[in-house]
C-alpha cells in the first residue's frame, strides 16, 4: 500500500518527472532528460525511486525493442 509520506518523501526530481508523466502519459527516458533539461544521473535516480515506490512501471517501446519507455501505474493520493 502507497503512503502519501512517501510520495513527499521523495526529491523534487522525481516529484516533476511523476507530473510530467501524468501529463504525457508515456516517455522514454531520452524524452524524460530532453524534455526536463536535467543529468541523465539525476533522471535515472528519480526513475528508480519512482519504481521502488511502484508508481511507475517500464515497458518496451513499440518501435525500438532496445528502449524503454515508462508509464504511471497509480496515484499517490
């Protein structure tokens, strides 16, 4: 189960990346650094926080079976 603490537990880079997905829907991760301007360290990070709190799920991309592109599972409220 989910715990709002945890969500605002969370560093503001993986708060902005949940937003932004929540708004698009689907990104890849080359999509999340070009769009949001932040280190590729950074993106990764909020994307592995993300994940361990089962917020975001990856899945292949449809055109290139080598990406992957993540999507929201639920929300935090």
């Amino acid at each position: 189960m989910f715990a709002r603490r945890s969500f605002l537990s969370l560093p503001p880079s993986a708060k902005f990346l949940y937003v932004l997905l929540k708004r698009e829907r689907r990104m890849s991760r080359q999509d999340l650094i070009s769009t949001t301007y932040m280190p590729p360290r950074t993106v990764n990070y909020a994307l592995s926080r993300l994940k361990d709190l089962g917020l975001v799920r990856e899945e292949e991309h449809a055109e290139d079976g080598r990406m992957a592109v993540y999507a929201l599972t639920q929300t935090p409220f």
